[in-house]
C-alpha cells in the first residue's frame, strides 16, 4: 500500500512538470541514488512519455530508468502503461533491490 502511495504521488508531482524532467538521464541517476541511499527496498516511480515520440521516446525513457536503478542494485518488477482516451501518456515502474 505504500508503494502505490509513493507512485501515486510521484505520477502527481511529475506530471505537471512533463516530459522535460522526465526525460534526462540525470533525474532517474539521482532518483535511483537516492532511493538507494534512504535504504529503500522497493521504488516505484512515473515514466512520463513524450508527445511526439511515444513510440521512440517510450522506449528510451524506460531504458534510461532501467539503466540508472541497474547500476544502483535495484530490478525491474513490474511496468504498467498508462493510457488516457487510448493514447500512451507513460508507465507507473516499481523496481526492487537485490
């Protein structure tokens, strides 16, 4: 249930800020640090995806998350889209250490 909060709230917080934040590889590098340095064992996070490259973009915004929380000990769980009227908006992302 915590989990889900944290990505509710993380889905919150971002997606005012859209893909801008979302799609450097140095705010998935921090998140991902940080997480680690707080000790956390699972992370859930919003992949945002942007407008005009969900079908490239998707795929690079996930690959740079997966490579950050990678090279911090955590794994991939689970990946669910996230669509609105049909169109792919991003991905909610739970990863887990060890």
């Amino acid at each position: 249930m915590r989990h889900l909060l944290l990505a509710i709230l993380l889905a919150t917080c971002l997606a005012p800020l859209g893909p801008a934040v979302a799609a450097t590889q140095g705010y998935y590098d921090r998140a991902a640090a940080e997480a680690a340095r707080s000790g956390q064992q699972t992370v859930s996070l919003y992949v945002d995806v942007d407008f005009g490259s969900r079908k490239n973009g998707a795929a690079t915004e996930l690959n740079q998350a997966h490579r950050a929380f990678n090279a911090n000990g955590y794994r991939v769980v689970d990946v669910v889209g996230y669509t609105e009227n049909g169109d792919l908006q991003g991905f909610f992302v739970t990863y887990v250490r060890g």
